[in-house]
C-alpha cells in the first residue's frame, strides 16, 4: 500500500500516506489485523486482498456485510 510499517513486540507502528496503493495482506488469523487492512483497503487507489479473513466472524460475525453497505458505487 506504499505505507511504512514497523513491527514491534505487542504490535506496529503506521506511517500513513495521503494514498494508499494495492496490496495483498495476509491476516494470519488475526481478526484484528484483518478488519484493519479490510477498511484501509477501501481507500487505496486499485483493489487490494486480505487473506485469511474468515477470522472476523470471531470478533464480528456481520463485518463484511457492513463495510460493503459502506461502499460508494
């Protein structure tokens, strides 16, 4: 996405961009980092993925129902 991102023990730091370009995410079975790529994926410049995503019903079984109601055609 043309972001900087770095690691660190109990999470990451973001460097934001004024836009995101695509990119293709693996969530590693984090709920968490999967809704976050999933929203920051709506903003970038061509389509992006998040694999892994079937974790979110965990957390937020109608998340992805609500982020496409979201969309602008």
């Amino acid at each position: 996405m043309g972001v900087n991102l770095a690691e660190k023990r109990d999470g990451f730091i973001l460097d934001g961009i004024p836009e995101f370009n695509k990119g293709s995410f693996n969530s590693h079975g984090d709920h968490r980092i999967a809704m976050s790529f999933a929203v920051a994926s709506l903003l970038a410049s061509k389509k992006s993925q998040v694999h892994h995503t079937e974790c979110v019903a965990t957390s937020f079984p109608g998340f992805y129902e609500l982020l496409n109601s979201l969309r602008v055609p």
